[in-house]
C-alpha cells in the first residue's frame, strides 16, 4: 500500500493524533507522544497547536467536517430541499458503508471522554450541536420535531457504537422509516383532535 501523501503538517499531526487516541484514549495522549507519531519537531507541533485542547478541538472539528460533506453530498440528491439535511443524517446513520461508520464511531466514543474531562472541548461540541440545529430549524421543518429527531439519531447511533442496541434488519428497517416520514415537511402533521361540544342543556318545562 503506497504512504499516503499529506497535504500538510497539520494533516499529519491529526491523523497521527487520531490513531493515538484510538490505540490508548484521551487521557493517555501526550503532545510528545503525538510528535513521535507524526514524526515532527515540537516546534513544527507547536506551529500548529497550541495545546494539547486545541488539538482536540481539531480532530473533533475535522470529523464533524466529514461528516457534514457527506450529510450535503446526500442532501444534495433530495428533490424536496424541506428537510434534506435531516434526511441525509438519517441516511447516513442507516446506510453508510459499516467499516467507516464503525471507524466514525469509535472516533467519537474516545472524544467522549475529552468532551467530559477537558472544557474546551465540550464548549465546542455544544457550539457543533447549536449549529446542526440551527441548519435543520432553517430547512422549515417544525424546530421540535427537527430536535426530537436530532435525539433519536443520537440514541440510535450512541446505541449501536455501544453495543446496546440489537436490533433486527426489519426493525431497523421500520425505524429508519418512521424517521424519513417524521423528517418530510408534511411528516406528523395530522389535524389536531377536535374537542367534542358539550350540546346545550334543554331548558326545563314547565
């Protein structure tokens, strides 16, 4: 298999970041032990980030970056734009090639522990998530069910990257389009029950 060709320094540091992460997890990445890795001086390092927290923040934002080319490409195929992006996310959460979904989630199980311990992380995970629901409020679909929808992604893919989750091909199946139909302008849009009017007493007679 040929090396592969970086683009950049940055690019090396990351990707070397990310191996680590995944090998050991957060709390054992060390700056030196990134530069080992990428095979760099701590100046090139340094260069580059400033922190082993702005490292972090990096790979977080590069994965999110991959993520989001991938939910436009999708999104980008749909003839109704209402609701696309939203679509796309769960297309992709159902039907996106299992070893790179496998590899996305491992990636995010580990940068979980960063979100929990390192502040400036979970600062930016908050500001990704206001983001996403900021473009699926602007895709005029009603901002709760977009949320609602938005956590049941989350719960079924945290599931799955956990191993709680087992469901069968048919069940994920019935899911997957429950969520499509939830995620369609018109999806959940039933009338309001009407109430019942109490008919009006009848005088008495006299």
């Amino acid at each position: 298999m040929p090396a592969r060709t970086y683009a950049s320094a940055r690019e090396r540091i990351l990707d070397a970041a990310e191996r680590l992460v995944l090998k050991r997890g957060v709390n054992q990445l060390t700056v030196e032990a990134v530069i080992t890795e990428a095979q760099l001086s701590k100046g090139g390092f340094f260069h580059h980030f400033a922190t082993k927290d702005a490292l972090l923040v990096a790979i977080l934002d590069r994965l999110v970056s991959r993520m989001n080319d991938q939910i436009a490409a999708l999104a980008a195929q749909d003839p109704e734009p209402r609701g696309a992006r939203l679509r796309a996310q769960i297309a992709l959460a159902f039907d996106a090639d299992p070893q790179e979904a496998d590899a996305q989630r491992a990636l995010i199980l580990a940068l979980i522990e960063a979100i929990s311990a390192q502040p400036a992380v979970a600062r930016r995970a908050r500001e990704v998530n206001a983001e996403a629901f900021a473009r699926d409020a602007a895709e005029d679909i009603p901002e709760g069910r977009a949320i609602a929808l938005q956590f049941a992604l989350d719960g079924f893919w945290f599931g799955l990257a956990m191993g709680t989750v087992a469901l069968t091909a048919g069940q994920q199946r019935a899911l997957r389009d429950s969520l499509l139909a939830l995620a369609r302008p018109e999806g959940g849009a039933g009338r309001p029950p009407t109430r019942r009017r109490r008919a009006p007493k009848k005088g008495r007679q006299t």
